[in-house]
C-alpha cells in the first residue's frame, strides 16, 4: 500500500514493484509485519544520480579499504606468532645444545678434558687472528 501516491502513475506501479522484490527478515511467528520503506527513484545521467554513484563508489571503496587493512593486520599477527615460535624454538634448541655440551664436558676424563680445552683454546686463537 502507498501512503504517499504520485500522480504519475508510472512512478506508483514502479514503487510497487520495487517494494515485492525486497526481501525482509521475519520478525516474528505470525509472518507479518508492517514496515515503512522510502524509495527513491533517480533519472538516469541526472545530478542526483551522479552524487548517488559516486557517493556509492566511495563507500564501497572505504568498505574495501577497511577489509584489506584487517587483513593486513591478521597478516602481520600470524608473522609476529610464527617468529615468536622460532625464537622460542631456537631458543629451546641452544639450551638443548648447551645442557648436552655440559654433559659431554662431565663424562670427560682428566686427560680429555684438557685436551678439549687445549682445543677450545686453539680454536678462540683461529677465531681471533
């Protein structure tokens, strides 16, 4: 139902149709409700229709903008918690090596022992020169 009619009747039969083709939520079980909608029609090429399309456009390009920053972002926090699991990782993996270079150290022997720092002392000496 119409509560402002034109007097073009076109326009009428044109709100008419628009307003069977939209499609609306049931709100509740009896299936009906009433709901006031507008409907704006525009002459195609006019001013009006120009900002409208262009006013689109611009939501649609800030719409587009804001869900590539997101996924930017959700990039950005997978890097972070990809390099934060191998610093940890590399991390447990230099205590791994230290704790198993002090166990060899301790099943040593004396003679080893000094022969393993004669060769730790070497090998600082190629490393300074």
């Amino acid at each position: 139902e119409l509560t402002n009619h034109n007097s073009n009747n076109k326009i009428n039969r044109q709100d008419i149709l628009a307003a069977r083709q939209m499609e609306l939520n049931e709100i509740d079980n009896e299936g009906g409700a009433l709901v006031a909608v507008r409907i704006n029609f525009t002459v195609e090429g006019s001013e009006f229709d120009n900002q409208a399309r262009e006013k689109q456009e611009q939501l649609e390009e800030e719409r587009q903008a804001k869900l590539e920053k997101q996924r930017q972002q959700k990039l950005e926090a997978q890097r972070q918690e990809q390099e934060q699991k191998r610093a940890e990782l590399e991390k447990q993996r230099q205590e791994n090596l230290q704790q198993q270079q002090t166990e060899n150290t301790n099943n040593l022997t004396k003679e080893e022992l000094e022969a393993e720092r004669i060769r730790k002392f070497r090998e600082r000496i190629q490393n300074y020169n």
